[in-house]
C-alpha cells in the first residue's frame, strides 16, 4: 500500500517533537498524514526564534533535494499565531518596559 503524497498547498498543523540547535522534526497532525514526521530549519519560523517540544504549529511543507524529502515552511503558532519562544519574548519586553511606581500603580512611561 503507498502512502498518499503530501500537498504542498495547504496548511498543515503538527506537533514539534524536538528541536534543538536550529532544527528538529514535526510530527504531522492532520490531512490523512497524521504521524509522519518532516524536517524542520529555524530559518522556516516566521518572525525567528526557536521552537519547543510538544508546541503545537501550523506549517507548509517544501519538496527538498537533499537529505529529506520534504521540509516545513512558513512555521507559526497555530492559527497563524505566535509560537511559544515568540509569544514569551513579547511579554519579557512588555515587562521590561513597564515601571511600578511606589504607589504600585503601572505605566510605561517615566516621567522626569
């Protein structure tokens, strides 16, 4: 029995299984292909960063030439959302620039 070809059209969601040093594998979640795993680059993240294990994602997937036989693409939280590292990095910056004054009220700007 062969197994059905991936279409490269349509979004895909997985699961990351592991990704570390600026590549991993995601584990394919949905359109008749749930299981198999594709390779994925840290240049294919949308908006940089990195990924988690078991953050779930949406993707494209790309025809490759080399080592496997496809690649992910166009990787983002699911929904076209912010992934896990991207949405933590918002908040840490958020955070940074938000002063407590000692009434404990909050602002973002300081006043000199």
């Amino acid at each position: 029995m062969s197994t059905p070809s991936l279409a490269l059209e349509e979004p895909y969601l997985g699961q990351v299984k592991w990704f570390t040093k600026g590549y991993g594998f995601i584990t394919i979640l949905n359109n008749n292909h749930v299981g198999q795993e594709v390779f994925v680059h840290h240049s294919a993240i949308k908006n940089g960063g990195n990924l988690e294990s078991g953050e779930y994602v949406q993707f494209f997937l790309e025809q490759t030439t080399g080592k496997h036989k496809f690649q992910v693409s166009e990787v983002s939280g699911v929904l076209g959302g912010l992934t896990l590292f991207q949405y933590r990095q918002q908040h840490r910056t958020k955070k940074s620039n938000t002063v407590v004054s000692n009434t404990g009220a909050t602002s973002n700007e300081i006043t000199l």
